[in-house]
C-alpha cells in the first residue's frame, strides 16, 4: 500500500491527528462506496482506445480495480471476505447506473427466458427493469477491500471457489478454516461457445495470509456476517455484461 502523505503538515497539527486518529469517521462497510474488480472483456470501453472511457494497457482478459493507481492487472492476489448473494436491479436494456440491490426477487417481477444467452432474466413489471442473479464476492487486494460482482458464467468461478474452502480443515481439529485462512491468485483464461467468446476467472492457493491481513480480513468478514453490507452501497461499473 503506499504510504499517506504528510503534505506539508505542521508538527503542532500533527500531533493532534495522531491523538484523535479514526474519530469521526465510520469504519462501516454499508457507510462506504466499496471500489469494484471486474474482467475486461472485448465489448469493455475501457479496451477501446478510440472512446472516451479508454485506460491505457487495458486489453480483454485482464483486470479492472477500479479507483486503484494501478487499475490494470493481469492477475490478482487476494484474500477472501465472503460472499453476498443478491438480486441487482438495472435499467431496460441492461445499460446505465445499478438501481437497487435485493436479498430476495421482488414481488412484481416477470420470469423470461433470454434466448440470446439461455438463461433466465428477470424483469419487474412496472417500470421494466432488469434484476439480475449475482453473487458478490469481497476480496482484499493491496489491503484495500474490492467486490467482484459475479454474474453470468462467473457463478461457476465463485462456486467453484466456495467448494474449495469447504474442503480445507484445520490438520488437528478438522473444522472447515475461514475463508480468510489463504491467499488465492486470480488469472483469466478464454472460454467460447456458440454465443460468443469471453473470459472467465480461474483461482490457485498461493499459501497462507498474513498475520495483518489474516485480521483485517477477519473484521470485514464479521461484517458481512452481520448483515451490514446486504442493503450497503458498491460503486458501480455501469451496466452489466452477458458474459
């Protein structure tokens, strides 16, 4: 993590700031817009060099950390928080900013089949927007926490990735170890059918977290656990992708 920046603060100041360090300021998840981690794919703006939303050594198949003075990676190592599994309800069309996030489906909502992708969408019935099933994923990249929403084929990463922890236990109690325990490197790797091509996340352990991790990760973790980041705001990438 890079080191905060004194920018010419005054001793007497100084001082002050390190007495009354945190006050004032919520370490609540749900009080915080949480930066996302997404898959660049070849449909992302940010790979095209001729638009305006266009980073530099951004290609499809790598990551985006979005907020991050590095944004783009070919690969991540993380520490996984948890889990969330929610409904995120967009604008027709799949396009624009998210509206809202849901534990459960609404009421008013439409079960359709999407024949360009074989699943099924979900519509509300009153103002037409789309609900989509995703499983958000919180990891901690460079000690600062992301969410990588998961949706689509990406389901298939993060059960994939659930199972694994099921099966690690503790080599003297045999009690399944948190999430938390190892560190997982993340890489892309092309997929393609008949629809389309695209690139999924694949995972492999990269041994244990360390001790400062291990905590912070640990606290967030109770947090999600509490409930506190169901209804919590996540920044968003704009609208989402098939894939």
């Amino acid at each position: 993590m890079a080191k905060p920046k004194d920018d010419g603060l005054p001793p007497e100041l100084d001082q002050l700031l390190q007495q009354d360090a945190g006050k004032g300021v919520s370490s609540e998840l749900s009080d915080q817009l949480l930066p996302i981690a997404a898959v660049l794919q070849t449909n992302s703006p940010q790979c095209d060099p001729r638009g305006a939303d266009y980073i530099d050594g951004a290609e499809p198949g790598m990551f985006w950390l979005r907020g991050s003075e590095k944004p783009i990676r070919e690969s991540l190592d993380v520490t996984c928080c948890g889990m969330v599994h929610v409904y995120t309800e967009w604008p027709p069309g799949r396009t624009g900013n998210l509206v809202a996030r849901h534990v459960d489906l609404p009421d008013d909502v439409d079960t359709i089949m999407d024949d360009s992708t074989g699943r099924q969408t979900y519509i509300r019935r009153g103002n037409k927007n789309v609900l989509q099933d995703t499983r958000e994923l919180y990891l901690l990249i460079d000690g600062t926490l992301h969410m990588f929403p998961a949706y689509g084929t990406k389901h298939t990463f993060v059960r994939a990735l659930e199972s694994r922890f099921n099966q690690l236990k503790h080599p003297k109690t045999g009690a399944v170890l948190p999430s938390f325990a190892k560190r997982y490197r993340l890489t892309t790797v092309p997929r393609s059918n008949a629809k389309g091509r695209w690139f999924d996340v694949k995972f492999e352990d990269i041994g244990w977290t360390p001790l400062a991790d291990y905590q912070k990760a640990k606290a967030i973790t109770e947090s999600i656990e509490r409930g506190l980041l169901t209804s919590g705001p996540v920044a968003a990438i704009g609208g989402p992708k098939a894939a």
